[in-house]
C-alpha cells in the first residue's frame, strides 16, 4: 500500500523553503501546499505529513504553529524540515517538534538546510548563507527523502 504524502510549508523571503519542499514532493510523490492555501482538515486525508519553513527568530513560521493550533490530535506518521542560517537545527526544530508530538505524531526524521538569509541585520552585510541552498543541499534532501521512503 502507498502512502498518500502531504507536505505543507512557509517561505516567505528567498523561496530557500519552497526549493527544498518540491524537491520532497518530486521524490516523495507527495502534494505540496503553502499553509495559507490548505484548511486543517485536508490533513485527515493524507498518512504522511512534513511540515517546514525558514527559521524566525529561532524557530519555524508562526502559521505552521496557527495551524496546529486548529487540531486536537493528529496521530499521523509526520517529519519537520527547514531552511535556516545561524539557529542550530536542534534548536530551530524544539518547538514544532513538541506540537507535533504533544498531537500524537509520529516523527519520522527531520531535515534542515542552510538558506540565504538577506533580511535585518544581514542585509547591511550583503546577505550570508549565500546561494544556498545550493547542490548539496539538494543531494542531502534527496537522500533524506529516501531514507523516508525506506522507513514507510
């Protein structure tokens, strides 16, 4: 039996996020929506869900959070992505990772890569994490993708 997979995703500033979550989709076969254009119940009708943006503040988009909010339980099999500069993944993932499990989500693996980062303090300095994410960064999805589909 195959999984229906759906991945849902924020990026706002330098598409790094949408980069990354079509690359799942294509290699995961999974449908991919922003989280403005998804009402919470369309997630009952999928068995694998990923959730990612950039990282704010030291954590993913507010309205992934806005979204979960919405949802008692979600007993789903589900895996966390982003795109970040300086936050370690460790840290950046913390906050939704907890949601998702406080909902009864099963947390499949998470992935993080670098992103470009143009925007506050940053963009005096010309930017950082320049041209990223770059072909490495979409081998080491590509591989992540794998091993998620391995574990299906």
């Amino acid at each position: 039996m195959s999984k229906k997979i759906l991945i849902v995703y924020e990026s706002v500033h330098n598409r790094n996020t949408e980069k990354i979550a079509n690359i799942l989709g294509e290699f995961l076969d999974g449908d991919i929506f922003r989280v403005r254009e998804i009402d919470h119940s369309i997630l009952l009708d999928y068995d694998v869900i990923g959730f990612g943006s950039g990282i704010y503040f030291g954590k993913h988009h507010k309205s992934l959070f806005e979204l979960l909010e919405e949802i008692d339980r979600l007993e789903k099999k589900a895996f966390i992505f982003s795109t970040r500069s300086i936050t370690p993944q460790s840290v950046a993932h913390k906050n939704l990772k907890r949601e998702l499990m406080e909902r009864g989500a099963d947390i499949l693996g998470e992935l993080s890569c670098k992103g470009e980062n143009r925007v506050g303090p940053f963009k005096l300095l010309g930017g950082i994490c320049k041209g990223r994410p770059d072909e490495r960064d979409v081998e080491k999805t590509k591989m992540f993708a794998r091993r998620l589909i391995e574990r299906l």
